[in-house]
C-alpha cells in the first residue's frame, strides 16, 4: 500500500503554488501502488529521460522496491485513484545502509507542473526517508 507523505503539502516560498500530495510507494505488489508507479513511470519519467540507455526499467525498479533498496516519491493531485491522479512528479532515491550513503537516482516534474515547488518537495521527502 502506498502511503501519504502528510497531507497536503505547499511550497512555503512559492505562495501561488497549488497544493500537491506525495505519496510514497512502498509496496509493489499493491495494485493501487503498482497502477500510481506504472503511470509515473510512463508519464512523466520516460518522457524526462527519452534516451533508453540513460534510464532504468520499471521491472528493475519493481524488484528494488521488493528488496527494501529503493525510496519512491510521487507528486501530484488525487494520487488515491490512479485512474483519476494527475501525476506532476517522481522521484526515486536509494539508500545503501553499509556505506551510509543515499542517492537521488532520478527526479522528473511533467513540463505543466514546472516551477510549482514540486521538485524541491518530492527531493525533500526522499531526503527525510533517508535519515
């Protein structure tokens, strides 16, 4: 099951910014989570990183999620039904607990959603599943 990162989340230095709800998705095998992941993946990763050699498949970050490795946070408004979410946002980090190290692998806001705060917020959440 996913899991909702707040409630809704506004940028504090953008006063005109719309509110956003991030949700994290820890569970893949939740269909709920699984059809909000396949959408983000689709819709706003790919697009962001059209050259293939430069992007990981949904499949590898699915069997990631499975082992605990990766943090998944995404962004957007009515992410509760996938059918209906208007995706603004992923973003994707990993932890490596012997080293003591995060990364942030990959973010990506759709064009439309641009200079909402929504990166500053999703890289924020990540960061705080880190610690």
């Amino acid at each position: 099951m996913y899991f909702h990162g707040g409630n809704r989340l506004k940028d504090k230095f953008n006063p005109n910014a719309r509110k956003h709800e991030v949700v994290i998705i820890y569970d893949i095998d939740d269909p709920v989570s699984a059809k909000l992941l396949k959408r983000a993946y689709n819709e706003v990763y790919l697009p962001a990183f059209p050259i293939a050699s430069e992007r990981e498949s949904l499949e590898q970050w699915c069997a990631r999620l499975k082992r605990g490795k990766d943090d998944i946070v995404i962004a957007g408004e009515n992410l509760a039904d996938p059918e209906k979410a208007n995706i603004k946002g992923i973003c994707v980090g990993v932890y490596f607990a012997l080293s003591d190290v995060g990364l942030l692998s990959y973010y990506a806001v759709h064009p439309k959603a641009q200079g909402q705060g929504i990166a500053k917020l999703m890289i924020n959440r990540v960061y705080q599943l880190m610690l």
